[in-house]
C-alpha cells in the first residue's frame, strides 16, 4: 500500500523507496546512485559512493561508502528491473 500511494504522489520517491525495499541499501548509498551503477544485461547494481546528507556548504557531497566492504553489487529483481528502464 505504501508503494501504490508513493507512486500515485510522487514517481521519483516511489522508485527510491523500491530500491530501497527491494535492495536493502542504505538511503545514501541509494540516493547517490547513477546510472552508470546499473548493469541492466546481468540485473546488477554497483555500490560505489555514498550521498552525505550532513554535508555543510561547500563539502563534498558523494563520498566513499560505509565502510571498504560495503562497495559490492546487488542483484536486483525482475520487477525492479523493469522500473528502472522505463525510467
């Protein structure tokens, strides 16, 4: 339900709220994806950077991820997938 009222309100939260749902990521690591992170032969998004919803002025505002392990690839589902391209 929650999706369906995302949606019928806003496309760009209901596409962030899915990836997030349906990926586990984390609200930066989503939010400073490109689409150069999106494998759509193998169904695979590339975690690389990280939006800093902190940062001040002048800062940058991509950064490295969490931690070292947490640059990996996330399979994502057919249904997700199929989203993302209509975009």
């Amino acid at each position: 339900m929650f999706l369906r009222v995302a949606r019928q309100d806003n496309y760009n939260y209901y596409i962030y709220f899915k990836v997030l749902i349906e990926t586990g990521m984390r609200k930066g690591e989503v939010a400073a994806l490109q689409w150069k992170n999106v494998d759509f032969k193998k169904g695979i998004i590339s975690i690389e950077k990280t939006l800093d919803f902190q940062a001040k002025d002048g800062e940058e505002l991509f950064g490295l991820t969490k931690t070292y392990d947490s640059k990996r690839k996330i399979k994502i589902g057919d249904s997700l997938l199929k989203e993302l391209k209509t975009i």
